[in-house]
C-alpha cells in the first residue's frame, strides 16, 4: 500500500528530470544540472561502498581521476606515439587514425565515448581490486586512512607524468561524445539527458545490488564481520567486489565528466572531493539509494543555483532583524565551513541522514505480541536421520595458545552424528574458544580438527560454514539493522549462487532463487510459532532478547548444516521458555540434525544430551552421560570447590 | 498512512519541481543598460586574489558609470563564482556553468576573467560558441590562444579570449633571456610548485635557459601545502647554480623566500609574476625578500603617469593597495568600455558579436601602456618588466610599488 | 658542498622535521591509544594553535623578527607563549571532545572518525575565513645565531626544538609512567572495560588524553612558528599527513613509537628529496604508510592488535 506513493513519487521525479530542459532552456541551468547528476552518481557509487558494505573510504576521487583521465587520454591529442603496423586493426575498429604531421605519420587516439564508459568503468574496478586486495582486511579506520593515501597518491602521479596526462596544466582536445554523426559540442542539453540515464542506471544497479543476495551479503559485513564470516559470507572478496562496483561507478563518471569539460586537471580530484562525496552520502542518508542522490542533486544545485539567492535572503534577513554581519555574510565563500557543519550536525543528530535507508514496519496485534510458550518442538521438519553414528566431529590434541595464555591443552572431543553433545565447565575454561578454533575464528596451535573425514582446522570461518557447521554466539551477534527475515536469509548466503551480474539482471534463475530463498526463510521463521513471523521485518535490534536468540539459531538453520553448535542458546529465558527452546532443539536432533552445545543450566543438559565433556581451564576434565558427570568428583571440585567434594 | 520517508521523498519532488519552475527565467528588456560578466574563483584558496582582481575592474566601471557609463549606457555586472567548496578552489566545471550562464544571458555582452587558466580551457570554446568575448588579467596559459588547439578553444574561429597579460610563452623565456645576458648567470637550478602557472612558467623558462647555454642542474617541484623546503634548498646549495628560478605563486613562493634567504644567501634568485605581490613582501618580509628579481607580464605602471591616480582611487575606494592583477583587470575593464563606445559611435547595436570585433580591433590607452591584440588575443605589446626588491625604508615594508625596483624589459627572444 | 657534507645537512633538517613531527605525533597516539579514533581534527587545532602563539606574541608587542631579545626577557617571552599556545591547544582539543564526540562514544562504526573530518574542516575553513589564505609573518624574538661546523649549518632555533621536544616527550613519558593519572590512561588503553570496573574514570582519562595530546599539539605549533617564521591557514594539512604516518610507523597507540616513527620520517622526507625528487616526497610517504598497515600493522612499537573490532 506504502508502494504506490513511492511509485508516483519516483513517477513525478523521472517526469521532471526528462522534461527539465525543454521547460527550462537556460543552457547554463541544464549545465550545472548535469554536473550535479555526476555529482549523484559519484554519490551512488560511494554509498556502495561506504552504505552498503560499510568501507570508509575517504580516497574516492582516485577512481573519479582514473576514469576522467582513461577517456581524456583515450580520445584527445594528448599521446601521439609513431605510426607502425601495430596500429592497424585498431585503425580498421575505428579506435585510432593515422594522422600526419610534421615529424611524421603518428597515432592519434580516438576511443568513442560510449565505448569509454564501460571501459572507463572496468579500468577503474581493476585499480579498485589492485589498491583493495592488499589493504581490504585492514580495520574501518586503518582502512580509511589507506584509501586516504591512495586518493593523494593519485592526483600527484597524475600531475608528474605529464607526457601523460599534460600534468598540472590539464589535458587539451578532449573529444566531445558523437552519437550517429550528432556532434555533442558545447551544448549542455545532450550532456544532461546522458547524465540522467547514466544515474537511472546507476540507481537501478545499486537498488538491484541492494535487494539481492549480495546487498544481504555486503550488510552483514557491514554490521558485523564476524558474525558474516560465521554465516558463510567471504568478506574478504565481498568487500573487494563493493570496492571494485564503487570504483566502477566512479569510473565511468569519470568519462562523463570530462566528455562534457573537455578537459582534466589533477586538481579537479583531490581530497576536497572526496570530503564532499561522502558529505552528499552522508547528508543524503548512509546506505539509502534515493536519499543519497537526493542529498547530492542538492548539495551541488544548492552551490550553483541557490547560493547567491540565499545570500540575499540572508541580507534581508540581516537588515530585518538588525543583525550586522547577516548583511554582509557570503555563503559562497562560507559553503566549505556549511558543509563541514553538516557532516558534524548530521553525524550528531541525525546519522541516518535525510531519506534514512530504514524500512518500514507494521505494527503488532495483541495476539502476536503475547505468545505462550509450547511444549511441543518442532513439529513440521523433514526427518534427516540416516541412521550413521559414525563420529561427524573429532578433535584430537587441540590446543590453542593467545601469546602467553593457554586456552585450551590437549582437548579430544568426538561427536557422533545425529547425536547432541554438551560441553560444561566454569567461566574461563574455554568452551568458547574451542566453538571459535572449530569454526576458524581463532588459529589453531596444535592438534586436528575433522569434519566428516575432512581436517578443517586451516579453513576460514565461511569455508567452515560450507562444509556444514553453524553456529551461535555466546552474546548473540546478529545484524542488528537489517530485518529478522533479512538476518535469517544471510544464513543461506553459502547454499545460493546468485552473483552481481545475475543480481543486477534479475534473470529467471536469480528471481526463481531469490523466491525460493525467502519462502525457506518464511518457513524457518514459522517453526518458532508466531515469535518471530510477525517481526519478519522488523529491525533485528528492536527484539526481545528471547527472540533475537530465536532469530539467531534461524540463522543457522538456514544455512541448511549438518553441525548445529550452540553457544548457551538458553542463556537470559526464563524456565518456560527455556524449557520450550530445549524441545525445540530436542526436536531438531531427532530429525537428523547433530548438535554441539555449551550449556550452563544443566537441566537442559540432562534433556538433550547424550554425552556430556567438561572442560576446565582449557583441559577437558570429564566425559560421559550427563548422570555420571554430575557425579564426578573433578567435575564437582571445578565447579564447587574443593570442600563440596566432601559435602 | 504516509511514512515519514515517503513523506520526505514527496516533499523532496516538490521541493525540486518548484525549484525547476521557479528557474524559468524571462529575458530581462533592460534599456540603456549592458551587462558585463566577471568569472572568478570567489570560494576557496585563491578568494583573495579573486577579491583583488575584482576590485579592480569594478573601479574603472564604476567611475565609467558615475560619469554616465559608456556611450551613455550604464554597465551591470554580473558576477560569477568559479569557486566551488568540492574542488576548494577554481573548478573547470563550474567555471563552464557560468560561461554558459554568461551566454545564455542575452544583456551579457562581454566578461572579464577568468582568474585561472584551468577555467580558461573549460569556458574558452562555450564563450567561442557563444561568440561572447572575454578579457582576462591574469591566465597565461599559452595554449588556450594557441592557433595549435584554435579548433578546440575557438570552434567559431574567431578571437575569444583576450588578455591584458603576457603568456608564459613570454615571461619564462624573456627571464631566461635577461638571466643569460643582463646576469651574467651560467647555471640555474628551476623549481616549479606544481601548479598549472606555475609548471608551464618553470617549463618555458627552463627551455629558453638551455637554448642559451646556461647550464640547467636541476628540476624539481614543491608541494605547496608543504612548509618546509629545506631539503631541495639544501639540495640546490650543495649542486651550487649561479641563480635559482621560481615558477609558481606566493603560496609557495613565501616560504620558499624565507627559506632560501637563510640556506642560498648569495645566490642569484628569481621568478615569475607569482612573486610579484605585497603577499610576498608581508609574508617573506625583510631581510629575506630583499634582492628577488621577480617580473611582471606588462609594462611597467609607475613609469605611466597616468598610473599614480588610479593607485590612489584604488587605495582610497578599497582600502589597500592594488595589486597586479588589479591593474591589469582594471585595464580589461578600459579595454571593454572602450569597445562598447566605439560600437555605438559606429551607429551599431550593442551586441556581444560587435563588441567583441570591437575589442580585436581595440587600441586603447592605459595604466599599462597602449593595449592592442593580436590575432589570437594575446597582447601584441609582449613586454616582460623586470623588477628587483630593494628594500626602501621611506616607504611601508607592504608598499609593492616602492619596494620593487624597476629594472627595465626583459630582452626578447630573437 | 661535498657529498657528505650535504647528506649530513640533510640528517640534521630531517631531524628538525622530525622532531615536529614526533611531536605531532604523539598527540595523535594518545588519543588513538584509548578511544581508537582517528583524529582528523588534530592537525587543524595544530593549525589555530599556531595562530594563537602568534596572537601571543604580539600581545607582548612583537612583530617580525626585527626585535631579538635575550636572556631573562627571551625566556619569559617564549614561557608566556609556550604557555598560552599549550593552553588554548589543550582547552581546544577538550572542546572538541566534549561537544562532538563524547556524544557518540559508543556507536559503532566509523561515525566518530567522520564527525572528526567535519571538526577539522570546519576549523580549516574557520580560520580561512577569519584570517585569509595569505602567509602570516611570525614575530620571533629569537637571536638568530648560526654555528657552523665544516660545511654544516646549525642554527640556535634548531637546537630549540630539539630542546623543547626532548624535554615535553620526556614529561609525557614521566607523566604516563609516575603518574596515578597516566597509569589510569596506560590501563585504560589497554582495557577500558577492566580498567573502568577498577574504578577509572574514563570520561576523565578521555578528556586528559584530548588535552595532553592537544597542548602538545599547541607547542609543536608555537615551535613551527619560530622555526619557519610563518604560519598559514594550510600548514596542519600536509604535516598532519606525515605526522599521521609517523604515529603508524612508530606503532599507533605507542608514545616511544610516535618518536622514533616522527624523527624516521622527517628523515626520509629530507634524504629522499635529497637522493630522488622533492616532487615524489608525498607518494613516497604514503606508500610507506600503505606499506606498514599492509604488512606491519603493529608498526615498530606497538602492542598486539587492539581488542576491539
């Protein structure tokens, strides 16, 4: 129902942009018009890689210069290298003429512009992965002040290849784009409708990106890393992709650009530039495809059309009001001071920017907010039990050292499939360290660990998660902004192929996955009732804590596993609930799914598990049926003390 | 029920379509009245300069308008900023906007700018387009009136951008020229501060030098936001030149006087009109400044008689000095006046195409002399005055009229 | 000169250089050590320091480097502005905490990072708008004596710096070491959970931090000014950059690392410009910032990767 004013208003907006010039003939207004689109599209771009993946990246003119200057250099008089043989087939694909001269025959480049704009954009993307594979797995402000670097480095190589780039003096001739003989000269109009269908592209991209496999995939990253490994998500080539897609957008602006100026200099790109990007993504709304246009269309239109209007309000207002020096202020000369207060203000007080990027959620009944605990399990699950007991787990002589702090020292655990094992023990003794060793979030210092035959100890947390194992976290780590229906399809991320070309397109296939991803979801979320199918959609910070353990082992169970490990799924429920979630897993169990977990309250563990290990200061103490470990005496003095022992 | 963000997205259509409607405008019928364009970089680092070359041009348009303007039609100005808050400084694309403003305006006949070559290369072929001929004071970049690149600058053909300034094709080679056979110099070392003035001075100069056998040791660059310059300087103490050259403006050109008077004391040091400037004398101050050649792209003004008032109508209307580039804009604004009389005496419409034949044809008296053009637009009078600062107590240690000495003209190449 | 003589001359201007930067520097790390944040804004409250020493020193009625004082007169004016310029760095640098970022403690992400390049432009552009884009000459009362040493130069206003920065490094290393307040900061940069539950009080170890690296900020800039002469609305930018790769050469987070990562890099800038090109210094100093994240993130001295991610 919300859709339809959207629509109209996305209607009304494409109207104005395709009807502007003919309404309004002022080749100057189309001209900054235009140069504000590019200003959208720059703006597009950065929020792939600062909204949607969460890199800042505070270097990002770098990609504007290399796309601004592949097509000046592409298609000006620039490089004039002599004339060989070499040069032929280029001649016979249009690219290049042999022009004569004085000192002889020479190459004169001629790329077309439309040819330059996907090329722009790959050339861009390769430097984006070049400066990203190395320096991508750094921390957010490392990386940012990386990116810095590079967006310095840039310009300033720019500027010292002169033969180049003409260095400081800026390149000469740049050809103006041709479409079917149609010259584009000077005239701004032509520039302007390539702008809108370049940034209509770009926001059809972007939103594409957004609502696919691989926008969930760049969120999870964003809003926790770790957890985003955990779930199968390869960050590391997750974030390289964001990288490269923003440079691409940037890239070929960059050719727009300076097809329409017709010319380039290296001061045009430098760190002011990006500063004012990220002011746009940042005014517009960090993330929000519409908002970060709308906050650079009119950031840039305010500097060219308003400014000088504003500061005339500003005068009357000044001499209305009696106030001195609001008649004599100039915005123009204050619009840097302006905008660095708008980063701040924004920053402060409204950080999710103009058109925040969050979704719109319904409100519960009664019904749905109060539900009772079941006692039933899980009722509707396809029964998974083939019958193998063989160990699906096996850990020999695992230890795990942090500098000078032994974690753990010489564990052997086995788990047999389709069984549920517990691991006990005090705080410290290093229950969690041991889920981490086994899902790659921690290095392994000595010892193997098996998965169904295959050593696993050398793989990273999301090759972990393809093999078959899901886990939990101790202190529930789930995307808190995106949606619990969101959360949970991230789990899939390792069991769908969809990639950003297939994502962009929307072909058949990618539609067909992405459908049937969503109903999988729909049904996992359905198997806790009416706790979380209700809140599908909403923010998974605004649960309760209950029900963002609940969405969280959804999470896992999407991930389709055959390793369910638990880290204190029950911890913070009351009895009643307890008790259901411990059915619950029960159930799961009985239909075929193994489980490892880590429990406190040991009458869940009684329940549900075949075999309980006992750890204590990193050595495995105790193992055995729950009975006969609650007997031990080591297991008794680790928990209690050495005088209960003779209690 | 609207949500908010549906709301705002709503609102944001309005806001744009209102904005989009309220920018029709209809041509202004304004009688007796012609508008000139003034283009300059008014936000960012170069504002101050802008400020300065401004001041200048509106002096002579304004006592042009108190005395009933030209040929009885006051002049309007238009001003534009080529300064944006993005670049933090002159952007070639926003300097393109304004040209195109300019153009569009049908009242506009002529402008005056811009400050910057940069913008140059962006408005010269919309100006050419547009057939609105602009004067500017101040950018030497030789290629924008180069025949070379006429078919980019100048689609139209004709002249279109005009200066009251020398290229660097002069001033770096003239320098050269005055180094070899006034100075006696057999060995330079060149620096630049990367900029686009700066470079192609520095390049020129460096050129001419080698033509006339002196030696070059070396080239090198300055980052003008750097402060310390110690580390080429004592580079170029330990290669020990005759001379050293500057390229470049007062940004870094200060700290490179500083510096240069404590690590090249004895050494012969010069540059361009970037360091021609009361920047250069309040930055660098005394004893360091004393004993720079710096040389202008003009004529010398206190040898014009005609020059001291105008000084003096400057210092009283603004407050300060004027600087060069005051002078020369000043002079543009002249030159503009000048044509629009001629066209009316002519019995012709005031049109922007009149104007500018007007203006190719122009032979005007001012501060810098007679004014005419070549075929290009550059000045025909190509003199490079070469100055050195001899510090003269009787006068404030800031007062570039009386702390740089004249010297005489730069020899020109044969 | 000969070729020794003029790599030696090079040593001592990079160790001039460095000395600035390591002050810097060590701003900068000690900040970064307990909030693990990036402070954009530190270069520019260098930048309006400066101005402020400057402002001093004409109070006392200089202008120039016409007027030399010695002696008593020469320690008390350069104490009055060592004192003023410290003091409105360090009342700056709390100020900026106070109102922009002790409001987003706590929020994840890069929020405070961005809000701290909006801080540094607006100072930036404060100070642009107030005071111009033109060079300002500074008044220094110091006698300019030169010491030369075979074809080496020294100058008094070299071995100021010198001074000044060993002896402000070692109160800060006394300060950090002796203190109850600076081992409440060592703590807390090293846990701020643990040290909090100890009964610190963060808030108070933050706005300290903010403050000590700031006055050091603010005597970095009164140096800059005798040393150059001059100062300029630009001057934090390009320093700023080096001193930043200074505190990540040394070991973010590590104040002997802020030193010796300042006096490397004021080095390599004077003996690559030296050896290659002027015009490369900057690309050479951000690859080697690039580099050292890439392969040594720790940098020379510094700890094992913070805690938090």
């Amino acid at each position: 129902m919300t859709r339809t004013p959207a629509r109209l208003a996305v209607f009304g907006i494409t109207a104005a942009a395709l009807l502007f010039p003919l309404v309004n003939q002022n080749d100057a207004d189309i001209d900054s018009a235009a140069n504000a689109l590019a200003f959208a599209a720059l703006a597009l771009g950065l929020n792939i890689v600062v909204g949607f993946a969460g890199l800042l990246d505070l270097g990002y003119a770098a990609f504007f210069a290399i796309g601004a200057y592949a097509y000046g250099v592409a298609s000006s008089w620039q490089l004039q290298p002599a004339w060989s043989g070499f040069w032929e087939p280029f001649q016979w694909l249009d690219l290049v003429i042999r022009f004569h001269t004085a000192g002889g025959d020479v190459v004169h480049f001629q790329v077309s512009f439309w040819l330059m704009l996907p090329i722009a954009a790959a050339i861009a993307a390769f430097f984006g992965v070049l400066f990203g594979a190395p320096t991508l797995r750094l921390k957010g402000d490392y990386l940012a002040i990386v990116t810095l670097g590079f967006g310095e480095i840039v310009p300033i190589v720019a500027r010292n290849i002169p033969s180049v780039t003409n260095g400081a003096m800026g390149l000469n001739g740049v050809a103006a784009p041709r479409f079917f003989g149609f010259d584009f000269g000077i005239d701004a109009t032509p520039y302007y409708y390539v702008g809108v269908a370049i940034v209509a592209f770009l926001i059809l991209t972007s939103q594409r990106l957004k609502d696919s496999r691989i926008g969930r995939a760049w969120m999870a990253i964003r809003e926790d890393e770790v957890a985003a490994t955990a779930m199968g998500v390869d960050r590391v080539r997750y974030k390289l992709l964001a990288f490269a897609i923003g440079a691409a957008f940037a890239g070929a602006t960059g050719t727009f650009y300076v097809a329409k100026l017709q010319t380039a200099t290296p001061e045009m790109f430098m760190f002011p530039v990006s500063v004012m990007i990220l002011v746009m993504v940042v005014f517009g709304g960090i993330g929000s495809v519409w908002g970060v246009v709308v906050g650079a269309l009119i950031l840039q239109i305010l500097q060219s059309w308003f400014l000088e209007d504003l500061s005339e309000w500003l005068h009357a207002l000044g001499r209305f009001v009696g106030v001195d020096w609001l008649q004599h202020v100039e915005l123009a000369s204050s619009i840097e001071l302006i905008f660095g207060l708008i980063l701040v203000l924004m920053m402060l007080y409204r950080r999710e920017g103009l058109i925040p990027a969050a979704r719109r959620t319904r409100t519960l009944s009664l019904d749905e907010q109060t539900v009772q605990p079941a006692r039933s399990g899980f009722t509707n699950l396809a029964a998974r039990d083939d019958g193998s007991r063989l160990p699906l787990l096996e850990i020999v002589d695992l230890a795990v050292r942090f500098g000078g702090l032994v974690a753990l020292q010489s564990v052997e655990l086995s788990v047999p499939a389709h069984s549920v094992v517990a691991v006990i023990g005090p705080n410290g003794s290093g229950k969690s360290t041991l889920f981490n060793a086994v899902t790659g979030l921690v290095p392994t210092d000595q010892g193997t660990i098996r998965f169904a035959g295959e050593e696993i100890g050398r793989l990273r947390p999301h090759q972990v998660l393809d093999r078959g194992i899901a886990r939990t976290f101790q202190n529930i780590r789930l995307f808190p902004n995106l949606s619990v229906l969101e959360n949970v399809m991230v789990g899939m991320h390792a069991r769908l192929v969809t990639g950003p070309v297939g994502a962009v397109l929307r072909l058949p296939a990618t539609r067909g996955e992405e459908a049937a991803a969503r109903e999988r979801a729909l049904e996992i979320l359905s198997l806790f009732g009416n706790r979380l199918l209700p809140r599908a959609e909403h923010p998974a910070a605004s649960l309760s804590y209950a029900n963002r353990r609940r969405t969280e082992i959804a999470r896992a169970l999407a991930a389709q596993p055959k390793l369910l490990m638990l880290d204190e799924p029950t911890a913070g429920m009351n009895p009643a609930e307890t008790l259901e979630l411990a059915d619950q897993i029960g159930s799961l169990n009985r239909y075929g799914l193994t489980v490892l977990l880590i429990e406190h309250k040991l009458d869940v563990v009684a329940m549900l598990a075949d075999k309980v290990v006992v750890l204590d200061h990193g050595e495995k103490i105790a193992e055995g049926p729950p009975a006969a470990v609650r007997r031990d005496e080591e297991v008794i003095r680790a928990y209690l003390g050495r005088s209960a022992v003779f209690a | 029920m609207l949500s908010r963000r549906v709301l705002i997205l709503q609102l944001s259509t309005t806001a744009l379509v209102g904005a989009l409607v309220s920018r029709i405008r209809s041509a202004a019928a304004a009688d007796k009245t012609v508008k000139i364009g003034i283009n300059l970089p008014f936000t960012g680092a170069d504002a101050h300069d802008a400020e300065l070359i401004k001041d200048g041009a509106l002096l002579a348009i304004d006592e042009a308008n108190a005395q009933g303007g030209a040929a009885g039609y006051k002049i309007e100005v238009l001003l534009l900023d080529d300064g944006t808050a993005t670049a933090g400084q002159y952007d070639p694309a926003q300097a393109a906007t304004n040209a195109r403003k300019m153009v569009a305006d049908k009242g506009v006949v002529a402008a005056i700018g811009p400050q910057m070559s940069g913008s140059g290369k962006a408005m010269s072929p919309i100006l050419s387009q547009g057939d609105l001929a602009t004067i500017t004071p101040s950018s030497t970049n030789p290629d924008i009136t180069d025949p070379k690149f006429a078919g980019q600058y100048r689609p139209k053909g004709k002249a279109i951008y005009f200066r009251t300034v020398t290229t660097d094709a002069f001033q770096g080679p003239n320098m050269a020229n005055y180094y070899a056979d006034v100075l006696k110099v057999k060995s330079v070392y060149v620096l630049d501060d990367s900029g686009a003035y700066g470079v192609g001075i520095a390049d020129t100069f460096q050129a001419q030098a080698e033509k006339r056998g002196i030696k070059v040791l070396g080239r090198d660059q300055l980052n003008p936001k750097e402060t310390d310059y110690a580390t080429t300087l004592t580079k170029i103490k330990s290669l020990n030149p005759d001379a050293l050259y500057y390229g470049g403006v007062a940004q870094a050109g200060v700290k490179v006087v500083k510096q240069a008077s404590d690590i090249l004391p004895k050494m012969i040091k010069g540059g361009g009109d970037g360091l021609y400037g009361a920047e250069i004398l309040r930055g660098a101050g005394f004893p360091a400044a004393a004993g720079w050649y710096a040389t202008i792209a003009a004529p010398n003004i206190l040898e014009n008689a005609e020059a001291a008032p105008v000084i003096d109508r400057f210092a009283k209307k603004y407050g300060q000095q004027p600087e060069n580039y005051s002078i020369t804009a000043y002079d543009a604004a002249l030159v503009i006046l000048d044509a629009i009389k001629r066209v009316a005496a002519s019995g012709k419409e005031i049109t922007r195409e009149a104007v500018r034949d007007a203006m190719q044809t122009a032979r005007v008296e001012t501060i810098q002399g007679e004014i005419t053009f070549d075929e290009n637009g550059d000045l025909q009078n190509r003199v490079i005055s070469v100055f050195r600062i001899v510090k003269d107590d009787k006068y404030p240690p800031d007062d570039v009229l009386h702390q740089y000495k004249y010297l005489g003209v730069a020899p020109q190449s044969s | 000169m000969s070729d020794y003589g003029v790599l030696l001359q090079q040593v001592i201007n990079g160790l001039s250089l460095g000395a600035m930067y390591a002050l810097l520097a060590l701003g900068f790390t000690l900040v970064y050590g307990i909030l693990e944040l990036i402070n954009f804004a530190h270069f520019n409250v260098f930048m309006v320091s400066s101005f402020v020493g400057m402002w001093a020193l004409e109070l006392l009625g200089l202008s120039g480097q016409g007027q030399v004082l010695t002696g008593l007169a020469l320690a008390g004016t350069l104490l009055f502005a060592f004192a003023v310029t410290m003091l409105a760095g360090g009342v700056l640098g709390v100020a900026i905490e106070r109102l922009s970022l002790r409001p987003l403690r706590g929020v994840p992400g890069t929020a405070a990072m961005i809000t701290t390049i909006g801080v540094s432009y607006i100072l930036f552009n404060v100070i642009l708008l107030t005071v111009g884009a033109g060079s300002e000459n500074y008044p220094n009362p110091l006698p300019v004596v030169r010491w030369q040493f075979g074809e080496v130069i020294i100058e008094l206003k070299t071995l100021l710096i010198w001074g000044v920065a060993i002896a402000l490094m070692m109160a800060l290393q006394l300060f950090v070491n002796r203190t109850r307040l600076g081992k409440a900061m060592r703590a807390t940069a090293q846990d701020p959970e643990a040290a909090r539950m100890m009964g610190v009080d963060v808030d108070r170890v933050v706005v300290t931090a903010f403050f000590l690296g700031s006055a050091l900020a603010g005597a970095a800039a009164l140096i800059f000014g005798l040393y150059y002469n001059y100062t300029s609305f630009i001057i934090g930018y390009t320093a700023g950059l080096r001193a930043f790769t200074a505190a990540v050469l040394g070991g973010i987070g590590s104040i002997p690392g802020a030193m010796v990562g300042g006096v490397l890099i004021g080095l390599i800038e004077t003996l690559g410009g030296q050896l290659i090109a002027v015009r490369w210094t900057d690309v050479i100093i951000f690859s080697i910032l690039i580099l050292v994240l890439v392969f040594v993130p720790t940098g020379l001295f510094g700890r094992a990767a913070p805690t938090k991610s």
